[in-house]
C-alpha cells in the first residue's frame, strides 16, 4: 500500500492490566498507509464515555498536537459516544479510528476485484449499523441510502449485497475444479498474522512455484519476478483480500498450497466472515494447515485456536481435514511447550508442535498432511504400446506413480493419487487392453 503525503499517526491501546502491548496495532496501522509517530498507553479499566478517562485523552491530545498526526488509531472497539468524546478533545481536523474501523480500512483499499469490493462494502455497513442507531445524528448516513429511514436503507443494503455475493460465481473455485481433474490436492494453510504460515507454506512444500491463479488467471504469463515473489515470506498484514495460491509437491503428490489473508486477534466473527471468499478457501480443501504461534500465552493461543476452528466449522469445514501447527517452540523450554500443548487440549486434535526456523517436526507435520489426501492406489497392466506410454506420461502427470516395469511384451504400472484421477486411469487402461 502506497502511504500519502501527511499521514502520520499515533497509535493509543488500553489494558486492564499492564503489560499493555502495541505490536499489532502498529502493524495495522502501518497497513494502512500511515507511518507511527508515537504511542499512548494506559493501564486501566475502560472509562464507559472516553475509553480511557479525561486525563489519558488530554494526554492523548497533547502527543496529536506536539507530532502533527492525521490519525489517532486505537486498539480496541469504540462506541460512538467515545468516538465522538475523544475526536472532541483532539486538534481540528484529527480522524480517529478504532481497531475496526481501522481493518476495513485496509481491506478498503486493497479490495481490487468485484467480489471483494462488495465484501469491503458489507463489512462497512455491518460495523456502522449499530453506531447508526445508537446515535441521533444520522445526517451523514441519510446521504448513503436513497429512500427510507437510514437505518431501513443500511439493512436493505445488507441484504442486497448478501444476496449479490451468493449469486456472484466464483472463478477460484471453477479453476479449483479443474485442478482437481488434473490431479491437484488443495491444502489451505489458515491462522493468525504473525503465526508464520507463510514461512511454513515455503518450507512444507519441497517444489514451490507461483500458480497461473495469483497472476491473472490459468492462461496468464507470471510476472519477470515470480520467482522471487514466491520466496518472499515477508510479514505483511493484509497484503491483498484475494489468497494467494501455488503450486507444491507434498511427499510426491501434486499440492495447489493456498496462503490465506491471516486472521487478526479480536475481530467479530461477522467481520472475518464477511470475507467468504478466503474462507471459501479453505472449506474446498483437502486438508487445511491451522498455525498458531506457541509463542502466545496459554490463554490467548487457546483463544486464537478456538475461534480459528469455531469459523471454520461455520464454513463447513470438517474438523478431521485440519492439522494444528503450533510454531514457534524454538522459542520455549520443555515445560511451556507442554503448557501450550495442553492449552489448545480438547480443541485441536494431536496438533504438531513446529519450528520453521529449525525445521522441527516438519516431516511430521507433512505426515500428517498426506493422511488426509484422498488418495487411492491401482496396479495396471497393459499391452505394450503406444498407446501405454501415452498412459504412462498422463499417469505421471496427474497421479504419483510407485514403479513402471516393462516386462515382455507388458507394462506393469502402479500409481497413487485422487480417486477420481486413479478411476479415469484405470479406465483408460481397460480401454488399451481392449
């Protein structure tokens, strides 16, 4: 995201206990175009008419007036009497935006294709219907809608863009069909930013390559530098709505590996699941890679794995297709490992705890991904001929093949893979020995 001229801001997070962290709604804010000038924090319980009482906002004022911010981003969600009680206080001209607002934000201005302007759209309106009927000024929504009570037109709007998305087709799963066909697994690899998915995408897949999806369709030529994109697991948050998907072999079998847009910790379920399209993702696939950070508390990664997995069973996902990779262990001793084993207890199945930096457990964890390919395996036997070696290349192209033994006057073949692509083989075989 190209950051304009005059956007600087300060960042402001409250806790009602020390310590109070700032990370990640710097990162946010970054995300959305604006260089950090400063930060406020306080320890305390929040003040139900400014969020963070008189005193914390004066001081909050000050830091705007002293750095010449644009923005004042804080992390957590304002009401609309303490939105308007802190924009009260601040230098003319200051926006403020809570942690919500501040996502859409982002999801705003990288939102590029149809589906994902219209998702941006119905996020904006759900967060802003609540604060539209607890305020009385509803000036500035009434120039939203063309008719009826605002909030009338905000809740019409919402059901007219839900029903525009559920009728929208969706290329990415047409193109994930035919993938299919031609012998691709799909594994999603899901979790929250700073997790380092992207990271354990890289190192899971031992032959990664850009797919034809992420750089303008199946028939698209890849960019000079797609080589070098693909390596890049830098940390950004938000880097497109749209997921980013490539090809992989996994163990011998032909992998389409998809990078979800990664979850951010507190968001509303109507917020994450506004974005169907990457959640999508993951409902379509064989086997779906959650990771989580070991490094979080016990009772925040318990947080993050429990609302991972409550979305995706509300994306119909079946909870025996998901593998947990808690990473990060590199990071702690034995006995909090084990505390973070037990954290995620009853909620995720045997997760796996991972090191992508030290490569622990990856060959477990690829293991474990394998499991839940579909997968069948045939022995066909066919006259030798040409119409066998043309079996035999398409047997190579779609399915893992175990062994070609060329014995007299036959081809023995044994091949493992979908059991779509295994059937057509071996009907295809019959048809060569007809």
């Amino acid at each position: 995201m190209r950051r304009q001229p005059g956007t600087d801001a300060i960042v402001a997070a409250r806790a009602a206990e020390p310590p109070v962290e700032t990370d990640e709604i710097r990162a946010l804010t970054e995300a959305a175009g604006y260089e950090v000038r400063d930060a406020v924090t306080q320890a305390r319980t929040e003040d139900p008419g400014t969020y963070f009482g008189r005193g914390k906002v004066a001081d909050l004022s000050a830091r705007v007036a002293e750095t010449g911010a644009d923005l004042v981003a804080v992390d957590g969600e304002l009401t609309p009497r303490q939105t308007a009680a802190i924009r009260e206080a601040l230098p003319e001209g200051t926006a403020i935006f809570d942690r919500y607002r501040l996502v859409l934000a982002i999801f705003a201005e990288q939102a590029s294709t149809r589906r994902a302007k219209l998702q941006v759209e119905l996020a904006r309106l759900k967060y802003d219907l609540p604060r539209l009927r607890e305020r009385s000024d509803v000036q500035g929504m009434n120039k939203r809608v063309e008719k009826g009570t605002p909030i009338d037109g905000v809740e019409n709007r919402i059901a007219d863009l839900e029903r525009k998305l559920a009728d929208l087709p969706s290329p990415a799963e047409q193109h994930r069909a035919e993938r299919r066909e031609q012998g691709f697994d799909i594994v999603t690899f899901a979790g929250y930013t700073n997790a380092g998915k992207s990271t354990l995408l890289h190192q899971l897949a031992d032959d990664l390559e850009l797919d034809g999806d992420s750089a303008g369709g199946p028939d698209a030529d890849p960019h000079p530098d797609a080589a070098t994109e693909t390596a890049s697991v830098e940390d950004r948050l938000f880097e497109t709505l749209e997921t980013t998907t490539r090809r992989a072999t996994i163990d011998g079998r032909r992998v389409l590996c998809t990078d979800t847009v990664g979850f951010v910790a507190d968001l509303p379920h109507w917020l994450v699941e506004s974005f169907s399209e990457t959640l999508s993702d993951a409902a379509a696939a064989d086997a779906v890679v959650l990771v989580a950070d070991a490094s979080d508390p016990p009772a925040r990664l318990r947080e993050k794995v429990r609302v991972a997995l409550d979305v995706f069973d509300g994306q119909g996902v079946d909870e025996s297709d998901v593998v947990t990779a808690l990473n990060k262990v590199d990071l702690l001793d034995d006995e909090a490992s084990e505390e973070r084993r037990a954290a995620v207890d009853g909620l995720a199945p045997d997760p796996i705890p991972v090191s992508v930096r030290e490569g622990t457990n990856l060959d477990r964890l690829r293991e474990a991904v394998v499991d839940r390919l579909p997968t069948e395996r045939a022995e066909l036997t066919v006259p030798s001929c040409d119409d066998a070696m043309g079996l035999v290349s398409r047997a190579y192209d779609c399915a893992s093949v175990e062994s070609v033994d060329y014995v007299a006057e036959t081809v023995d073949l044994v091949v493992r893979g979908r059991p779509a692509v295994v059937e057509r083989l071996r009907a295809e075989a019959e048809a060569v020995s007809a």
